[in-house]
C-alpha cells in the first residue's frame, strides 16, 4: 500500500492506493496545483524542464479491490438459536450459533432415518434430501383427523336428516293416532257449535223416559210388576248361591278324567311328531280302508230310515270324515314333522296340563270372594224390593229424572261457553301433541346445522395439518443446486433449528467487495465490472454491480462499503475464492489528455505551461474533464500534439509502502 498527497491551496487531499488498485482522482474538473520550482513570475529555459505531449487516447475511471466469491442468494451466515450450558450463566438462557448461508434445515422434529442425496449431487428445488422419523406421531395425528372429520361429517348429515336430539321417528301407527286425535277434537267442537244431532236428541230423551220410569216404578207401580220383579231378584240369588256352590265344591271326577285324557292325547301327539316318521304298514291302510267302508254302510243306512234322524245322521258323516282323513293320512308319504308343529303340540301339552291343574288346585280366593259378593248383593236387592223404596232411592231417582232433562235441555239449547273453551283447548293440545309427533326425528336447526359444518371445516383443517406433518418429515431442498456436505448422521435427533445439509447454487455466484468511501461514491447499479481470479491463472469474468449498500463499517478508522457484483457466467468458480474487481465508472473516448504533473493551479484556476516551437514557455489556463491515477482530460485550452511542462509537486509523491 502506498500513499499519494495532492496539495491544492484550499485542502490537503490524501489519498491511499492498494496494490492492483487504480483510484479515480475525479469525476468532474478537479484543480490540481502543483508548485513550479524555479517559475516565478517568468518562464524558465525548456531544456531545463520534464515535458510531455498532449495525446488523444481513451480515457477510462475505475475502481476496485480485493474480494470473495459467494453464492448470489446467500447474504450471510444464518444464526439459530441454541441453549447455553451451565457455564453460560442463568440456566436456560438463549444464546445463537452461526449455521452457513446454504444451509437446508428440516420443518419437522425427530430423528433422522437416512439420507436421501450424497455430497456433489445435483437436485432440483423441492427434491428429496432426507426422510425424519418421528416415532409415528405424524401417522397417528393423520388417522386421528380421519377419524374426527369422519365423525363431523356423520354428524352433519344426521343434523340435515334425522336429528338425534329431536328424538326417535315417530311411527306411521303415532302419526295416524296424532291426526286422528286431531280430527276428533275438531269434531267435537264443530259438535258443540253446531246444530245437535238427531240421534243425540232421541238418546237424551230416552235417558229422560228411563229416569222418569225408573221413579215411577220406585214410587209404586202395579202388583204384578212389583211381584215379577221380587222373581226375578229371587232367582238371581238362586244363580248366585249355585255358582258359590260351585266354586266351593271339589273338581268333578268326569272333568278331571276328561282333562287326563286330553294331555295324555297332547302328549302322545307330540311324541309321534318327534319320532322318525315310518310309512305305515299295511295290516294299518287295510283297517282304515275297512273303517271307511264301515263309516259310508252306516251314513247309507240312516239317510234311508224312516224318519231318519237328523242327529245321527250327521255323527254319522262325522265319523266318514274322520276316517277319510285317517285313511288319508296313511296313505300320505311319510314326512318328518315341522318345527312349527313340534311348538304346537308342546303348546298343547302346557295347555292341558295347565288345564288340569286348574281342575285339581283349589279354587281361587278372588273367586270365591267376588261370588259371595254377588250373592249378597242379590240378597240386598231381594230385600230391598220385598221392603220398597227408601227415601235415599227415592231421592237418587228424582235427581237423575232432573239430570237426564237437564242434559236433554242442554243439548237442545246453545253450548256451555266452558264446554266450548275447553273443547277449543282440546284441538290445540292434539295439534301440539301432532306437531311434536312430527319433530320426532326432523332435521336439525339452521344453527345446528352452520355448527356442524364448522365442526367438519376444522376437521378438515386438522387433516390437512396432519398430512402436512407427515410430508414435513420429508426434507426437501429449497432450491435448485449442489449438495455441498451433509451436516448430520442417521439416526441423530434434529427440529427446526437444525441444519442437516448444505446446498448451493453453483450456478448463480457473485462477488463481495468493499470499496472506500471515496470509491463507493461513484458506484451505482448496472455498472460494468472484471473480475480477476488468481487461482485460475489471472483468468477475467464479466460482471455487473448489483448493488453498493448504502452504510458503511469502520475498521482500524477506515471505513469501508460492501458492494455486491453478480457473474454472467461462472464456469470453474467456487464459492469462498479470493478475486480482484476493477468496476469501471466513467470512460470516454478520443480525448485530449496530459500527465497529472502538467496541472497547476493559479489561483482556482487550472493552468498548463505550454512549451512553443521555439522553446518558449508559457502558462495558459484550461478546462479539465476526467482525470485517473495517471492522466487528466483538457477539454479546452490545449491541442494535441502541444508540449507541456511535467512540475514538480510540492510535496513528496510516495511517502512509504506497506
């Protein structure tokens, strides 16, 4: 490094040059005074002064410096979060580790199961890299979010059905008995409202005759009703006193023979159902043909006496039909019984036993109660009619005669407006027992309904979360590129703070170099750079400055701007070698340009000391254009092909090198 100190009558300009460093001097005219030694006031002697010519060449402003090749979407390392160790200080604090700018970091936690990709290969963006393994939590989330959206959604469509909640279905048989209990009590108040009907008329009037009968007969009546009447009584208690006789006599002997017969017959009939079924033998189809025979000489003979008696005549058929159909029965294949008869005839064997049970058990105290009870109360009534009529009876039949007329009365006049109120009553309520009947079972509310298809919406969002869980277990690269390392192992725990591979775009490099502040001044975008790689043999690449950041960092006073410059093309480079850039920001061409050392200034004024033909020398002021570390542009004042007085500057041009 070596420096250069340009002295000018109002600053003192310093400027600093690096190796393979050119610095831009000045975008716009910059006066330069240089103390002439030996000029004062007249012009010395040219053979005694260094010269030049004024030459019209390019003139072209660059800067430039050291720097790094890096990829061109990565900025700079990424810092993830760890936990410090006990060392650290309070336990648990947070503190960050740095992880490379190409780093790929998995979206999941777990461990990981096996890689995917070896270092060198190529992938695309979203390829597989790894596969994580985390102990079937992902799995069991996805088939518990299958199962709640399947039972959202069964919900949903009993809401839009058949409510659960609204009760079961009410039958066919429930509805038709809620309509009809409807109907009814519409008809009974149209009844009330309405003109009475006949038949009620006449019936009202009949209760009014019985009654007015009835009074009649208590009050006295002729002997011969009265007499017919004490029969009548005393033969009900004769009835009565016969069936407590009964009751209390002991089973009869023929009933309880006939009730034996019957349930040996039930069980013999039910053990020849289940007993293999045998063809019958021939000596049996003979004596029932022979039975038949018999049973039609016998019907024969009694159609034909004089007179033939009615009674006989039909035991008689009775007894060919029975033979008939036993002969039939023989004569029928033999078949195995049915179940169905097999439950008959046991039925049959419970009902004779129970039958005969009844016959032999004693008689119930029920019965015997209810037929002592009916014989006093035939007593009561025999004595009351042979005493007559009591007050209290006589009384009781005077107020049904006035019952009966008032009824009568009633129905002849307009309606009780209570009998009509509750009769409305009585249609509302068989219209709301109708109407919850028909709830029964409906579909849900518009509420419930919107619920339940939030319900099935979050199910559905639980799903999608779970299978996202399951593809995150999946590391997919971020963007096409590289595999550059492998950062982790199978079968190593890993979230999403940690980096498990490298991946970088070998493709899309760029270069970061930091420039003075005097040099970042002239950089914008778009500004055409080379690029110089050592490595490679000195060996050039095109770029361009993407951009130049707009603050700066300061290190050891000099404070410094990264600009960054991207490659067109990068075959052979790799991301961390050293380069040198040269960005060019200003050129012109076929300008007329003289050496540094040829410009004074005299008072803000640049000038130029102008040797003639003759050898003369003069001072003659100009105008000054763009100007490098080594030339300056004239834009007026001086021709090409003119010589100039090469001054000394007044203070030392190198002061050292580092």
């Amino acid at each position: 490094m070596f420096t250069v100190r340009i002295v000018t009558p109002r600053r003192n300009l310093v400027l600093t040059l690096r190796r393979r460093t050119l610095v831009l001097l000045a975008l716009v005219p910059v006066g330069i005074w240089f103390g002439a030694l030996g000029l004062q006031g007249g012009v010395a002697a040219a053979e005694d002064l260094p010269t030049a010519e004024a030459a019209r060449d390019d003139m072209v402003v660059a800067v430039g410096g050291v720097g790094r090749i890096i990829q061109a979407g990565a900025a700079a390392p990424i810092v993830t979060p760890t936990k410090a160790g006990s060392s650290a200080g309070a336990s648990g604090s947070t503190v960050g580790s740095e992880a490379p700018a190409d780093a790929v970091f998995p979206r999941a936690s777990g461990q990981i199961s096996r890689f995917l990709v070896v270092p060198g290969r190529r992938v695309i963006t979203g390829q597989p890299l790894a596969l994580l393994d985390d102990g079937g939590l992902a799995a069991a989330a996805t088939r518990q979010a299958l199962n709640d959206l399947a039972t959202a959604r069964l919900e949903l469509r009993q809401k839009r059905t058949s409510d659960p909640l609204n009760g079961v279905r009410a039958t066919p048989a429930e509805l038709a008995a809620g309509r009809l209990g409807v109907t009814s009590a519409r008809e009974q108040l149209a009844r009330l409202l309405g003109r009475p009907r006949r038949a009620d008329v006449s019936a009202a009037w009949l209760e009014v005759r019985r009654a007015e009968a009835e009074l009649e007969t208590l009050q006295g009546g002729t002997p011969e009703d009265r007499a017919e009447a004490i029969r009548i009584a005393r033969r009900t208690l004769e009835l009565a006193q016969d069936r407590l006789e009964r009751i209390l006599a002991p089973p009869d002997p023929a009933d309880v023979s006939a009730a034996t017969a019957e349930l040996r017959k039930a069980e013999a009939d039910l053990a020849s159902l289940q007993r293999p079924a045998d063809a019958p033998l021939p000596e049996e189809i003979a004596a029932a043909r022979q039975a038949v025979t018999s049973a039609r000489e016998t019907l024969e003979e009694l159609k034909a006496a004089v007179p033939p008696n009615a009674a006989q005549i039909r035991a008689a058929q009775l007894d060919l039909d029975r033979a008939s159909a036993e002969l039939a029965v023989l004569l029928r294949p033999p078949r195995a019984a049915l179940p169905e008869e097999i439950a008959a005839a046991r039925q049959a064997v419970e009902a004779a036993r129970a039958k005969l049970a009844r016959l032999l058990r004693p008689p119930s105290a029920v019965d015997v109660k209810t037929a002592r009870l009916e014989v006093d109360q035939a007593r009561a009534e025999l004595r009351k009619l042979e005493t007559g009529p009591s007050r209290a009876a006589m009384a009781n039949a005077r107020q049904a005669v006035d019952s009966a007329r008032a009824k009568l009365a009633q129905l002849l006049g307009p309606p009780l407006q209570s009998d009509v109120t509750a009769s409305r009553l009585d249609v509302r309520r068989a219209r709301a027992e109708l109407a919850v009947l028909r709830a029964r079972g409906a579909p849900g509310s518009r509420d419930d309904i919107g619920l339940s298809q939030l319900r099935v919406e979050a199910a559905e969002i639980r799903l999608e979360i779970a299978l996202l869980g399951r593809r995150l277990l999946t590391v997919r690269a971020p963007a096409a590129g590289t595999v550059t390392s492998l950062l982790s192992v199978p079968g190593a725990p890993v979230d999403t703070t940690t980096p498990i591979a490298t991946v970088a775009d070998l493709d899309r490099l760029a270069v970061n170099v930091d420039l003075s502040e005097f040099d970042v001044a002239q950089v914008r975008s778009g500004l055409e750079a080379v690029v110089s790689v050592d490595a490679l043999g000195g060996k050039s690449f095109t770029g361009e400055v993407l951009f130049a950041a707009p603050t700066g960092s300061e290190t050891g006073g000099v404070v410094t701007f990264p600009v960054r410059v991207t490659l067109t093309r990068a075959r052979g480079l790799r991301p961390g070698m050293n380069v040198s850039v040269r960005i060019t920001v200003a050129e012109r061409s076929g300008v007329v340009q003289v050496p540094l050392e040829a410009v004074s200034q005299d008072e803000d004024e640049p000038t130029v000391t102008v040797i003639d033909a003759s050898g003369e020398a003069s001072q003659r002021s100009v105008t000054l254009g763009l100007a490098n570390n080594k030339s300056v542009e004239i834009v007026k004042g001086l021709r090409e092909g003119e010589r100039v007085v090469l001054t000394e500057s007044q203070a030392p041009a190198e002061e050292g090198e580092e």
